[in-house]
C-alpha cells in the first residue's frame, strides 16, 4: 500500500488553484480584446543561460534518489500567498527544491521517480502567459503585463539542464507514477494543491513522517566550495551593511526610532548586494537587546546603554549570512559593559577555538557555556565550581543565556533543521560544515537576581565560519569584535 511522508499537511482544498486568478468574482477590464492579443513580439529571454548551480543539481538529485530509492517524491516550490485582497507577500521559493533545480518560480513542482530503478526527475512549471487568451492582461496575479513574463518551458529545460513540463501535467503524470510507487514522499505545506493531490492518492493511508525531509538535509550538512563561496558573498554584503548603520550613526542617535532606522539602512544594503534580509533584522537597544527575537525594532538609542544587532543578507541563491554585534550607543563601552562583553567574547573563543572535523557538535555549544559559567562566577551571580555549575541538572548560565552558542548556516539562515540528531545536534562536526559561533548574556530589567546595574543589558557576539579538518575559518573576521577594535571601527566610520 503507498504511504505518504507529509510533516504537518494542511487539509485538501476542493478545487485546484493552479489556474486560478486571484479574484475569482473580479469582472473582466473593459477593452478590445482583439486589440490587446495582436501585434507582439518574441517574449523576452528571462533566466540566465549560465547559472552556475547548474554545475551541482544533476548529482544532487541522483543522491537524493540514492538516498530513497525506488520510491516517488514530491518537492515543490511553493505557492505565492496574499497579504491581504489583491496584495501578495514577496515570494521566497523552497530551499530544497531551489537546491536540487535551481529554480525559483511559484507553483513549480520537481517529481523524482526512483521506482524504475534509474532516477529520473522532470520539473513542471506554470506555462507563461502567451497571447492566445486574455490572461497576460487580466490576470493581475500572474499576467505578463502585470507581474513581469515568466520563461518557457524550453529556456528552462536549456537553461536548468532538466525536462520540463507544464504545470497542467503534474497530475496526471503524478496519477500514474504512484500506482507502481511503493512509497511516495512529498515536502508539505509548501503548495496546498500538491498537498491535497498526493492526500487523495493515499487516502486513509497517511502517515506523516519526515524522511525526506530528513534526508534531504543530511544532504545539505557539508557545503562545497562553490556554496561556501557564495556564503563569504552574503558575509561580505552583511559587513558593508554594518558599516553602513555605523556611518548613520549619529542620525539614528537623533531619531526617536534610532533602531528602526538602522533597520532600515542595513535593509537597503541588504536588497543592494541580495534579495534583501536573511530573517527579520534584531535591532534592540538598552533592554531590548535583552530580547533575543525582537524584530519590532521600535525604541530610541540612548546614550550610556548597548544596542545588540543581528543582521544577515540572503543571495538570489539563497545562501545566507548571519552575524551580531553589540555595540555602545555613545562609540565607548563603561568599564561593567566592557567587562561582560569581554566575558562574551572570551567564550565565542572558546568556541571557536573547539572546531575542528570530527569533535561533536556539541563540543563548542560547551565550551562556549563553560566560559560564560567561569564569567558569571566571576560577576558573583553563581556559587560554587565551574563543574557543578555546568552538570546538566544544574545549567545555572541558562537563566541568563538561554539559546543554544550556534546552528548550522547555509541556503536557510536556522540550516538543516530537521537532518536527524546523530547527524546533526548530537553528531560529529565535518569539513565543509558551516556554523555560527553566538554566546551571550541577557540580563532581564526586571530580574532581581542580578544587580541593579546589570538590569537591561543584553550582549551578543556572532560569527560565521567554516570547519576544517584541523580548525575553521571565520568567514566574517572582517568585522571587528575586540572591544578595543570595535570603539575604534566605530570612531573611524561615524565620522
């Protein structure tokens, strides 16, 4: 019987959306449709002919094929989801249907059939809007004229080096793949339509598992040359975004929104060198930064406090930085910021200097929470040792760090989340592996535990590297973080 590997699908939709328009009940725009069809063009070419992930995708689905074989899965791109009426939210395709094919439009559909023994992929696509009907100017959701045209199957086949297909034959060729599937797997809650497809192929028969998932992250885990250098790209714009806040400086100071203005500088050097933020840029000032999710970046930069920033650029190609830096409102941290930023740093060195293949992963989340143990001894806010404050039952640092000192990074900012824990959270480090390194300290201004003078202050320092047989290299070295050479970064650019 054919199960199903779906990780929290949504419920079927009764009638497909593929070919919806957006506004079924929306009347037609007056005109002379004759008018309007005749009299164009060649369509314009709309990809790249030389993309260089191409180079990568066709071994990429033969491992995933070798990974599950003689089974039928399913990774779709996504679907475009509306904000609110005829307003949609910025599309962002599926990380793993982007890895295996490089393609990036909404609705398209990868099929990887294994159950013949050889793989054999094809990728469908929504056909662009020709000029046989009135879509390519009545449909607001997906007409030329109003969205931008999309390309044709065949620059696509040329240009992916995949077969591709129209959109409007998945399901039939879908149909009839799954009758001689022993299992088929698909990525959920990524297209309603696929979703419901695959359900009413299963029926009764559903199980959610996440072996496909599962395997196509343990896929992702180790990156090779060419991802990692389009990490150090995403690195690199992220610097000059930092930079560009620093030399705005002293106007964000002056705003009554100071955070959201930094915001909103890096964000345009963000869509300058990308396609814009990696997640929704942290800006938290005095107790803000205390917060270690606070997007709404709404507060003013007070001089005397710390103002935490955590920023990343995303490529077209999805690869994605992540870096944080905690820095003084005035340019000059006090003697207590300095000495609990140092404790900070002292233990994303410690970190750092763990990294190597095959130490555990979890070897630098401990190093970095045995030196913000030794710190917080050090401050007189944990009694005893080192080794009683570190055994598991105890954990005392966790009260003021509660996140864990780091997470895999690559096309997902969060990477490889669901590769399983022997290959991830409770396994060995490989070359190729691309991590942060992010300790810190969150002092509650309402936690009466700590002294007053500590109430408020949240400092985070984060990098990202790459490991090596013998260590790792720090990707974003660039940016300054001795507290010495940040005051002085920060002197040099504001001027």
């Amino acid at each position: 019987m054919n199960t199903i590997d779906m990780h929290g699908a949504t419920d079927a939709v009764e009638a497909p959306l593929w070919d919806m328009p957006r506004a079924a009940n929306r009347a037609p725009l007056p005109g002379n449709g004759a008018f309007m069809l005749a009299g164009w063009g060649d369509p314009p070419a709309v990809l790249p002919s030389d993309d260089p992930v191409v180079t990568y995708t066709v071994e990429r689905r033969a491992r995933l094929a070798q990974a599950l074989p003689a089974e039928l899965l399913v990774i779709p791109c996504g679907e475009s989801h509306v904000r609110s009426n005829d307003s949609d939210y910025v599309f962002r395709p599926g990380t793993d249907h982007v890895w295996l094919t490089g393609n990036t439009g909404p609705f398209s559909v990868l099929l990887v059939d294994t159950t013949g023994g050889e793989a054999g992929s094809v990728l469908y696509l929504p056909a662009p809007s020709g000029r046989t009907d009135d879509e390519f100017w009545q449909n607001d959701a997906r007409g030329d004229l109003w969205v931008g045209p999309r390309p044709t199957l065949r620059e696509t086949q040329e240009a992916l080096g995949i077969e591709c297909r129209p959109l409007s034959e998945f399901a039939d060729d879908f149909m009839r793949a799954a009758q001689r599937a022993r299992r088929i797997r698909v990525l959920p809650t990524l297209d309603r339509n696929v979703d419901a497809l695959v359900r009413s192929v299963v029926g009764p028969e559903f199980a959610p598992h996440l072996a496909l998932k599962t395997a196509l992250d343990e896929l992702r885990l180790i990156k090779n040359d060419w991802e990692i250098d389009q990490l150090r790209i995403a690195v690199d714009g992220t610097i000059l975004g930092f930079e560009d806040c620093v030399r705005e400086w002293e106007a964000a100071r002056a705003h009554p929104r100071g955070e959201r203005y930094l915001e909103g500088t890096f964000s345009r050097r963000s869509r300058v060198e990308g396609d814009g933020p990696a997640y929704a840029p942290i800006v938290g000032a005095g107790s803000h930064a205390t917060t270690l999710h606070w997007t709404a970046n709404t507060g003013p930069l007070h001089d005397g406090e710390l103002i935490l920033m955590d920023m990343g650029i995303e490529l077209p190609s999805l690869y994605s930085a992540d870096l944080t830096r905690t820095l003084p409102v005035t340019g000059s941290f006090t003697s207590l910021q300095r000495d609990v930023y140092s404790i900070v740093l002292r233990a994303q060195q410690a970190g750092i200097d763990t990294l190597r293949a095959g130490v555990a992963f979890q070897a630098y989340q401990d190093a970095c929470g045995r030196a913000l143990t030794e710190g917080l001894i050090d401050l007189g806010l944990i009694k005893g040792s080192v080794d009683e404050a570190m055994d598991p039952s105890a954990l005392h640092h966790r009260r003021w760090s509660i996140s864990r000192a780091g997470h895999m990074l690559g096309m997902d900012v969060h990477d490889c989340n669901h590769a399983s824990q022997g290959a991830y959270l409770t396994g060995k480090l490989a070359a190729g592996n691309v991590l942060t390194v992010e300790p810190g300290l969150y002092f509650q201004e309402n936690d009466l535990t700590v002294p007053e003078e500590l109430r408020g202050v949240g400092i985070r320092i984060e990098d990202d590297l790459v490991v090596t047989e013998t260590s790792s290299v720090v990707l974003s070295s660039a940016l300054p973080r001795e507290p010495e050479a940040v005051e002085t970064w920060m002197a040099a650019l504001s001027r």
